[in-house]
C-alpha cells in the first residue's frame, strides 16, 4: 500500500485505493446550496375579519361559567396587528377576548379560516373539541378539548401561548428563529428551538411533555431541561416546607428498554438517599449511549455529592469530557465555574 | 537530562484551522451569507463524510443540508470562532444520531435515486464497501470516508476537524489495514 497516495494523493497510485475510491464515488456528497438564513418575518398588518356571526350556546355557557363575564350580542371588528389565526376547527369551542386594558371580555364562537386572535385572548375548548392555530409563520398548535390556552404575547420576537389545562401540540418551523416560540404551563415554559412536541397539563398544573422532532428547552422556575426527538418528561409542583417547587423527572427516550425507564422512574420517585443510591446506581448499570443527556442531568441536578460522583464517573464512560472539563468542578464545584463546564459538556454532547 | 518525551510530543503540532474562519464566522453571524457560503463549501465534505459514517446514505445529502441550517441558525452560540470544524463535527454526528433514533433502521442504499447516482450495481458496490468501513470502529470510520469516499487528503481531513496530522496518518494507515481485514472476512477484496 502506498502510503503517500493514500495521505496526499502524491507518488503512484495505489490500485487498492484506488479501486475503493472508485466503488464508493456514488456516496460522494453532491453539493447543493448553503441554507440562507429566513428572511425577515413579515409582520401581517393584520386586519380583524369579522369573527363568526353564529354563536354557539355551549362555548358561551362554558365561557360565561368560567370567566363571568357578559357574551357580547355581536362580533367584534378591530383592527391589530396580531398573528393567531384559527386554522382548523371540530366540535365546540370559544374564544374570550379582552379589550385593551379592559378586564372586560368579549366572547365568541370560532370560524376556521376567519377567526384572528388577539394578545391576551383565551381560548376554552371543549370535551372532544379540537382547534388549530397558525402562528404567525411559524407553525401551528393544535388544542384538544377539554383544554384552556391563554395566548399571551405577540411580537416579532416572542409569540408566547399559556396552556392553562389540556393538550396541545406544537409543531413549528425548524426555520424558526431560537426560542420566538414558547408555550407557558404552571410549571414552566416549553421553548421551542425548531420541533414539533406535545405538551398535556393536567387538572393539577403538572405537566408532560414529549418531543417528536427537533429539540426543546424546558424551563423550571431558571433551570433548563434539555429535550430532543424521541425524549420526554414529566413536571408536578410538590410541596415543601416553605410552600412548593415544580419537581421534574429526569428526560429520557421514549423508546429505550423498559429497565431503563422504570430504573430511571425509580430513582426520580426515590424519597431516601439510600433509596436514591441504590436506585441510581441500578438505572446507571443499565444506561446506554443514548442516556447519556439523562445522565447529564442527573449530574447537573442530583443534591448528593457521591451521587453526582456516580453520575460523573457513568457520564465519563458513555461520552468523555471535553477538555477543560474536570470531575472536581463538576461533582464539587459550584458557581458559574461549574455551571460553564457542565454547559460545554452539554454542548459536547447534543450540539446546540 | 532532558525527560523523555511522552509519545505524543512526536506529532507534529495540531493543525491550526485557517485563521480566515474566524473571520468567515465572525462575518456569517453578522449575517453575510457569502460568508456563510464559504464556511460550506469548505465544511460540506467533512459533515457529509461524517454524516455517511453514521446514518442512513440515502438521508446523507438531506442531514448535511439540516447540520447547516442548524448551524445557521446556531452560529451566534459558537464560542471557539477557530473551532467551526470541530463544532460542525459535533452537529454532525448529534444530527446522525437524532436520524437513526428517528427512522429505527438503517435504509437501503438501493434507495438511492440510481439516476442521480450511477447504475443499481455501482449503488450496491459502495453500499458493501461502506458497510464494511462502518464495521469499524467510529474513529478510522469517519477518517477512511473523508478520504474514500469525499476524496479529502490527509492534511485536509486534519485541518478541517483539528485532528493532528500524526493521529489523521495513523487513523488513515490503521484503519485501512483494518478494512483490508473486513473486506476479506466477507469476501470483499478489491
């Protein structure tokens, strides 16, 4: 074997080599055009279409039991720049809609294709009803009754929804600028980094959310979760001495083996150390590469120094630090020291 | 007396990536997309070599157009401007990753348009030669397709991904013999 044509292509060819170049050129790249960044969104002058002349009994009654206001006997014209536009519309839901400053709703039934949503707007779904919304040009989320979405913020740089209880499923442009788009349940706040995920809140505010495509942040009261395809995770406020905190079990795939995920579930629900020892030392026995972004945050999370330790040491296996990242800082440092390696590992680990 | 030398401090020093990346990064985030067009052009054989190492070929050229646009839309978050290559890298295989989870097999290389290709044998050709290399282990995987299959040299491969020239060389050399083996274990000898 020629080793100068094998690393420069000078001196004779080697026919080896050159007989696998020739078997393998049908895989070689064929180059296309740089991805160009999305031009600028437009912002849609949006004109407010007169909403849907047919009311519907049930929404108003519904509306009227929950938000106690008074139905308007007429739609509402107006002229705003908002990007909420219902799409697609089964069974019965409503929307009450708040004048500018005025704590006094109007409500009304939905039309697809006809209705524009404001800022501040709610939307009530009912039992078995099913609403999708366009958000501006990013995407769509669709609201599966019984279910109560707040539509809080529309701007060109946040376009921001609350789901108070329900389902919704997101599904927004991988063009999508980082973090425009974010979903508020009472426990956190979903942002979406270009995917498409559902997010249920259940009665309690504890909320589940699994990601189908793309990569989602799950932001606890200033502490990240970090989703991607495949992975979710499950949020519920508990109480504590002082009053509560929102307590998220660790992200996993949801197609890995089913010791990973009850050993996983084990030692998420474990209330003892020595049940969160024993448990964690279980789930990392059976961990794989792919758990490694689970383990990441145990790591990140875990209270107990020697469980830190234990995470650190599975983590290492499963994917070395990058340089510059060192098992003290990590399993005893604290501060933004500690947070900066974690972060570069993180990066390391999920590139982005 | 001078200690000896550890083995590494034989290698020639780590290829330093071209200085004018960090230029062409600094610009690209400044939203030049000339820029942008220049960091492609000189990055698109490594992510799409390190793409093939991984995930299905028939996906290849569709993951290496999703790595740029993540990178893209990310490149404000790049904190090393010299290290692109190395972070496309980490892209590239973050992005393999997500499509094997996705798809749960790996697809048929026949697959491929032949029209776009060469004839179904060629198709069929690469497909056993590339599964051979994917027998390896991921370090002389990634190497051997750059070089195989992108048509990188050496000193390119490692001034692309920081590699040294020394651990490219030993990849390259190592990780042929161990295709030899493979491709004969399955009959395969060129």
């Amino acid at each position: 074997m020629s080793d100068d044509y094998l690393w420069d292509r000078s001196g004779p060819p080697d026919p080896q080599i050159e007989a696998l170049e020739r078997r393998l050129a049908p895989l070689r790249l064929q180059r296309r055009a740089a991805p160009k960044a999305a031009p600028p969104r437009v912002r849609a002058r949006a004109a407010w279409l007169a909403l849907a002349a047919a009311l519907l009994a049930a929404p108003l009654l519904l509306l009227n039991s929950q938000f106690g206001r008074t139905p308007a006997p007429a739609p509402q014209v107006a002229f705003v720049e908002n990007r909420f536009v219902v799409e697609l519309l089964e069974g019965s839901a409503a929307a009450a809609i708040f004048a500018p400053g005025s704590k006094q709703a109007t409500e009304t039934s939905l039309a697809p294709g006809a209705s524009q949503i404001p800022e501040g707007a709610e939307l009530v779904c009912e039992m078995g009803a099913r609403v999708r919304v366009r958000v501006a040009d990013l995407g769509d989320v669709t609201l599966e009754g019984p279910a109560h979405l707040r539509l809080e913020r529309s701007s060109a740089d946040l376009q921001k929804l609350f789901l108070e209880r329900g389902i919704v499923r997101a599904s927004i442009s991988p063009d999508a600028k980082p973090r425009l788009f974010q979903v508020g349940t009472p426990v956190g706040t979903a942002v979406d980094m270009g995917c498409r995920y559902t997010m249920e809140v259940r009665d309690d505010g504890a909320t589940e959310l699994r990601v189908q495509l793309g990569r989602v942040h799950f932001e606890i009261e200033g502490s990240p979760l970090f989703l991607r395809s495949g992975a979710s995770c499950f949020v519920r406020r508990v109480a504590t001495k002082g009053g509560s905190i929102a307590a998220a079990t660790t992200p996993v795939y949801e197609d890995a083996p089913d010791l990973v995920r009850k050993t996983l579930a084990a030692f998420d629900f474990a209330v003892t150390h020595e049940e969160r020892a024993s448990t964690l030392k279980s789930f990392l026995t059976h961990a794989r590469f792919e758990e490694a972004v689970s383990v990441w945050h145990i790591l990140v999370r875990e209270p107990l120094a020697p469980l830190r330790s234990l995470a650190f040491d599975e983590l290492a296996r499963l994917s070395p630090p990058p340089e510059g990242v060192d098992r003290a800082t990590c399993v005893d440092g604290s501060g933004p020291a500690r947070d900066a390696q974690l972060e570069k590992w993180r990066l390391d680990l999920m590139g982005w | 007396m001078s200690a000896v030398p550890r083995p590494d401090a034989f290698e020639e020093p780590a290829a330093p990536e071209s200085a004018a990346d960090s230029s062409f990064v600094a610009r690209a985030r400044a939203g030049d997309s000339a820029a942008f067009e220049h960091l492609y052009e000189r990055y698109a054989s490594m992510v799409h070599a390190i793409v093939l190492s991984h995930a299905p070929p028939r996906d290849a050229d569709d993951l290496t157009q999703e790595v740029f646009a993540r990178a893209l839309a990310g490149i404000a978050t790049l904190r090393e401007d010299g290290r692109v290559g190395a972070w496309l890298a980490s892209i590239a295989r973050n992005v393999s990753r997500e499509s094997l989870r996705t798809r749960r097999r790996m697809s048929e290389l026949g697959e491929i348009d032949p029209a776009a290709r060469g004839s179904a044998d060629a198709i069929h050709g690469a497909r056993e030669v590339l599964e051979a290399i994917r027998a390896l282990s991921e370090a002389y995987r990634e190497t051997l397709v750059m070089r195989l299959v992108e048509g990188m040299t050496g000193p390119e491969i490692a001034e692309r991904t920081g590699m040294t020239h020394g651990s490219v060389r030993v990849h390259l050399h190592r990780g042929m013999k161990l295709l030899h083996e493979e491709l004969e274990r399955r009959g395969l000898t060129p």
